[in-house]
C-alpha cells in the first residue's frame, strides 16, 4: 500500500491543503502543474480542486490544462471497463469543448509559450478533423482573448513517436510518461514470484532503463519529454496491473537530469518544459508527494536534478564538455 506522508488522506475540497501543494511545489522547483481537464459533452467532473485553485486570489502559481478526450470507464475493478460518461468523437462536441476553456486561458497565471497558452490534448489521435478543429480553436481563442493557442499532443505509446502531429496543426508533442517509454523497458514479469496464480501484467525493470538511458531511443520532433518517479497502478487495475519495478528517488533523479539538460540543449523547442507524471497519481503509484516509505525523497531528488542541470550548463558554457 501507498501510504502518504505529511499531507495524509486529504480532500481537495479544503483550500488549506491545495496551499499546501503548492508550498511544497515551489520549495522543490515544480514550475507549475497541468491539470488534467475532466469535460464530457459539456458535462464537466472533478471541477472542484481546479476552480478552487483558479478562483483564489492569494493563489499565484502557474497552471495549465490537459483534456481527457475519452470516455470515463469503470476501470478499479480490475476486470471492467464499463463506460460511465461517454465523450463523442465528432466535430460539433470538439468544437463546443474550446469555449470552456476560455475563463482558464484569460487567467494571468495560466501556463504560456511566447505569449500562446498551452492546451495539451491527452488522446490527439481522436480529435476528429484536426486540422480542422485546431484551426478553429485558435480562432476562437484568438477572437476572445487576442492571443494564439499553443496544443500539444500528448504520446502515450511507443508508436506514436512515429506520427506528425505537426502536420496536423499540432505545435508541439509531449510524452505521457510511462506509456511511450514502456518499449524501451525489459519486462520481467516471468522472474517474479506471485502471491496469486491469476497475474496477467507486466513487471518493468525501471533500473536498467535509467542505467540504459531508454529514454532516449525514441525521439520526434519538438518533442517535449516527460518523466515519472515510479507507476504501479494496481490499485486501479489489480491482477492486470503495470509496474515499474526497481523505482528510487537517485533513479529518478538521474532520468529527470538528463531529459532535463537535453531539453536545455533542443534548439527546436519553443520553451524549456518537462512534464512530470504525476504530482499527486496515487491509485497509479506515481507521485512526487510525501509518503511513509520515501518521505520527502522524491521532491528532494527532483530540486537536486535541477541544480545538477544548471551546474553541467556552466561547466559546458565554460568549456568543459559534457558532464556525465
């Protein structure tokens, strides 16, 4: 079990404990969160945390928001994956989805790239029309706020790689960490030892990825790469769970340092971001707050990853090569 450490089972109903997020956030360099945007039809879910945190004047710390293109399923059971709220692919539900996003981009904390807010778009595979309906977002946004809309593509598998989103009227593209990565990973599902006979996931060996540097065999263009400290999802999935095995905070923090100093040296990019999955996923296992196990080592390895980056950007600048 993931047991948590200093906020303890909080409700994000409470305005103290999101403050308290954000304390934590900023003492240990997370720029900003991304949070993911819950809107079905018109129907919006789990709204609450997010407009607590837009509509609280003593709040200043950048956001951002990532749509959740897809139907909401049943998913805790482990075996089901019943539809609960369904999100229609079709051009009418994509074209309405923008103007809800308005009241977020006209915030003055709102996440921007060269002045554009950024919209991250979690499935782009299934927006219909792309082309299209991004053309038509920016217009919309455009004609609101006088500024162009930035969208990202978020990739959560290995194939994807492969794919233009560019071409599609996307600015840019972000890993959804672990899913593109998991191809570079060894599974070694078959070397564990299993308290039940009915185990039907997959056990991924995160050490020898980070010692590897996986995360550099796949690339595209103006990628945005993302990291995460650890997933294990079996809280969600059970007998058919994911798992990164191995996971600590000195792994991750050599992930999230090299990403972090290619990103610096990626002349292509419009802005130096790193997404990181996931602040606070717990049924997921993958989260940089506190817990009784690691307490404050994730958060600590993430502010030390930084200042190692800047410390391998000067020697560079000064002459000295590449510091590995």
């Amino acid at each position: 079990p993931r047991l948590p450490g200093e906020l303890g089972f909080y409700d994000l109903r409470l305005q103290s404990n999101i403050s308290r997020q954000i304390e934590l956030a900023r003492i240990y360099g997370i720029y900003g969160f991304c949070f993911y945007f819950y809107w079905f039809d018109g129907e919006r879910l789990l709204d609450l945390p997010l407009d607590h945190f837009v509509n609280d004047e003593s709040i200043d710390f950048p956001f951002s928001l990532c749509w959740c293109n897809e139907d909401w399923t049943r998913q805790w059971s482990g075996a089901s994956n019943t539809t609960l709220i369904y999100q229609s692919c079709n051009e009418v539900s994509y074209s309405r989805f923008i103007h809800a996003c308005l009241p977020y981009f006209a915030k003055s904390n709102y996440i921007r790239i060269n002045g554009r807010p950024i919209l991250t778009i979690y499935k782009p595979d299934d927006v219909p029309n792309p082309v299209k309906i991004l053309s038509y977002w920016r217009q919309t946004v455009y004609d609101a706020l006088g500024e162009s809309l930035y969208v990202i593509a978020s990739i959560g598998k290995a194939v994807q790689y492969e794919k233009d989103y560019l071409s599609l009227g996307f600015d840019a593209v972000s890993e959804f960490s672990p899913g593109p990565q998991l191809a570079a990973m060894n599974e070694i599902s078959q070397g564990k030892d299993f308290v039940c006979d009915v185990w039907q996931g997959a056990i991924y060996d995160y050490a020898q990825f980070v010692r590897n540097k996986g995360y550099f065999q796949r690339t595209t263009k103006k990628l945005f790469r993302a990291v995460t400290p650890g997933y294990d999802n079996t809280a969600r999935r059970a007998y058919r769970a994911k798992i990164t095995d191995g996971t600590t905070p000195e792994l991750y923090k050599a992930w999230l340092a090299d990403v972090a100093f290619e990103t610096m040296e990626n002349t292509t990019l419009d802005d130096k971001l790193i997404f990181i999955n996931a602040w606070n996923e717990w049924a997921e296992g993958a989260y940089l707050e506190p817990d009784l196990k690691w307490q404050y080592g994730y958060l600590e390895a993430t502010a030390a990853a930084l200042k190692e980056v800047r410390k391998r950007m000067i020697h560079k600048r000064a002459g000295g090569g590449d510091l590995i």
